[in-house]
C-alpha cells in the first residue's frame, strides 16, 4: 500500500490486509494512508461488514446499547462513523439471548453503522463485587440485581459473537491502577493466556477481535504485555487499564511510549480516553481510535466542550446571551439554539437540555479528531494541533 507524506510522496509499507479472508477476497482492510513525518500521527480508513470509518476517529460511548439521550439519527447527524457499546453491561440486561433474538446489536438498536464492543474487563473489575479471580475466569455479583455471574474468555466471546459486533475486544484483566507491580505482573500474564483462548475461540469471520495490552504504570510490563500480545497476532490492538485514576503526566508517557511499537499495519485504540487535549496528543503518538464518556457525562450536566474550553451551560452569565454554544460549530444545537435557551432549559431540568447539549459535545468530539485527520492528510497536524492549544483555556467557564 501507499502512504503519502507531507510533500505527497509515496512511501512504501507493504500490504495492509486486516483480519481474515472469505473466498479469495480479503473481508476487512486497515488502509493507512497517510504518515505524519514530523510526529506519530496518521491517517487510515478500517472497512468493516457495516462500513467504513476514517482514522483517527472518536467513538461515542453507548454502553447500554443507547449513546444516551441520542436517537442514532442524532448519531448520524454528529457524524458518528462507529459507536461502542458494553458486552459486560448487556450481558447484565437485558441479557443475550434478548438481543439475539433480534438478530443482533445493530438490528435490536436500530444503528447500522459499525459497532466495537468492549468485553466489559475494565467494568468487571471496577463495578461488580468480585468473588475471584481463577485461571479460568472471574465470579463476581452482577451490579445490578447481585446475582453471581461466571465470566471467562470463552464465554466473553462467545456472547460477542452473538452480538454481532464489527469489532470484539478481547477480555482482560484490569487491575486498579495503584496496585502492587506484582499483582501488575500476574494480570499481564493472565491477560495474555486469556488473549490465547479468545483468540482461539472466536469464530465470527466477518468480526474483527482486537487484543488489550495491560501493564499499568510499569513500562516494562507493558512491553512484555504488548509483545506477547502481538505475537499471538489480532486484527487491532488496545492500550487498556490507562485513565483510570492515574497522574495524567503518568498516563502520557506510558501512551508516548507504547504507541509506537504496536504494529504499524494494524489499528491502534487507546481505550476510554479523554479530553480534547488528550485526543490531541495521543493522536500525535500515533493512536488511530478512541472512545470516552466524557462527551455524553458533560453533557447531561450541563457542560458544553467549545473550542476556547469548557461552558458551563448552567451559569448566570449565559442568561441573556444569544450566541450558539460554540460559534465555530456546524452541529444542529448550534445551529438552532441559543445560551441562554440551552441554560433556561437546564434550569428547568427539562429533558430537551441534556439531549441538545449530548449532541453538540459528541459533535465537538467527533469533529476534533475529523479536523485533526484533515490536518493529517494536508501535512500540517503540529500546527493544527498548536493553534488549537492556543485557543483552548482546560478550566471552566
Ligand atoms: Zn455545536
């Protein structure tokens, strides 16, 4: 395949044929087309059986099978190229059998562009009150009704498979992220073996799996973690266990540092990050994809991310002001709505507020990384990335 760089040069990488086969025609494509020469950042397309998506691209976090407070036309109209949803959570309710009785995520929620699914690692070990821990698997008590539930690789894959998902993330161990190196370490290589038998297991053909590398802060772990996790070989590779509640200084570097030795042929996600500013930076590193809540959980709060930082909707000062949330946004709140609308609304808790402001956040989100891919294609991401540091202020307002 054929890379451009900043001068519209052809470098040379070699075939970028992801996944598997069907027939003699290859089922899904990781195309990178362009290379940054100046930092990490690139620009790709991943086709799946449901569509493209661009990369870098931002993935709005639908956890329970709904982007809340989003109608998929409202997804569609911020520009979502793919959505994540929670294999763990829908696994919980309404259960699988429930959504494979639909035929599947896409058909039962109405969205026909790509989905990935998280396995629900991260939420295992974060919500659920565990039993244990086994070689085998995990028990835990569901967080919602407290039923004990036996999770394992297999059984992760296999409920994703049902799902039907375009991508399936593998399932991991995540432990927190001040634990002790060794517990670090025996979560490496227990999310190794775990990778092996997802690996081993999946069969959905058109599904793409991706495989999780772990480590937590210990930089040495993650590049055992990484290429034991490379060498059993997966379509896409995640960053996993970052964002957690780690210094964020701390989690930069550890992204910094391992983005640039995943596969250069194949996706890379760093998963549940971030900010604006983190989308930036991690980008530069070379990440293709990314999911967060934080479009969706501002929102509903009644803070709007703009391009000079964070709006808080609800203020005084937007009372009597007539500008959109953001000026330079195209997105249907700004379009049609004012400030001092969009506050009314969340005085009066109405239920049109944490929709409208949802809608321009994963917008904003969405458009970031477009406008960062943009700058990506036309050579010029560092100074895209500059000015937009320039105009950005991290506190709110
Ligand atoms: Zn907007």
């Amino acid at each position: 395949m054929t890379i451009k760089n900043h001068v519209g040069a052809d470098l040379c990488v070699g075939p970028t044929v992801l996944g598997r086969t069907r027939g003699s025609a290859p089922t899904f494509k990781f195309s990178l087309m362009h290379k940054d020469p100046s930092c990490g950042a690139r620009a790709g397309v991943v086709h799946t059986a449901h569509g493209t998506f661009e990369t870098p691209v931002f993935m709005p976090v639908g956890t329970q099978g709904t982007v809340k407070s989003l109608a998929p036309d409202d997804l569609e109209e911020a520009g979502a190229q793919i959505i994540l949803a929670n294999a763990y959570h829908l696994y919980i309710r309404p259960g699988i059998d429930t959504i494979k009785l639909a035929n599947g995520l896409h058909a039962f929620m109405g969205w026909q562009r790509p989905i990935l699914t998280d396995s629900g690692g991260y939420q295992v070990f974060s919500l659920a009150r565990l039993r244990g821990i086994s070689e085998e698997g995990v028990r835990f008590h569901s967080h919602f009704d407290g039923r004990e539930i036996f999770l394992t690789p297999e059984t992760v894959i296999e409920a994703e498979e049902h799902l039907g998902s375009d991508i399936a993330m593998m399932f991991d161990e995540c432990p927190p992220h001040d634990a002790a190196r060794a517990h670090v370490e025996e979560a490496v290589h227990r999310t190794v073996r775990w990778a092996e038998r997802a690996k081993r297991v999946h069969r959905r053909k058109e599904q793409l799996l991706f495989g999780i590398v772990q480590g937590g802060r210990f930089k040495d772990l993650r590049v055992q973690s990484l290429e034991e996790t490379v060498k059993i070989g997966f379509d896409g590779y995640a960053i996993g266990g970052v964002s957690v509640g780690e210094p964020k200084p701390l989690m930069e570097e550890i992204v910094r540092a391992v983005a640039p030795l995943l596969p250069e042929e194949k996706p890379r996600y760093l998963m549940g990050v971030g900010t604006p500013l983190d989308l930036l930076w991690a980008v530069e590193a070379g990440i293709d994809m990314f999911d967060c809540v934080n479009p969706t959980r501002y929102g509903r709060n009644g803070c709007a991310f703009t391009h000079s930082g964070k709006v808080v909707v609800r203020n005084a000062e937007y009372a009597r002001d007539q500008a959109p949330l953001d000026e330079t946004c195209s997105c249907y709140t700004c379009r049609t709505f004012s400030r001092s609308y969009l506050r009314h609304l969340f005085n009066c808790e109405e239920l049109l507020a944490y929709r409208l402001v949802t809608l321009h956040n994963v917008s904003f989100f969405i458009s970031l990384v477009q406008s960062a891919r943009r700058a990506i294609v036309n050579g010029e991401f560092v100074p895209f990335k500059n000015h937009f540091l320039s105009e950005y202020d991290e506190s709110s307002r």
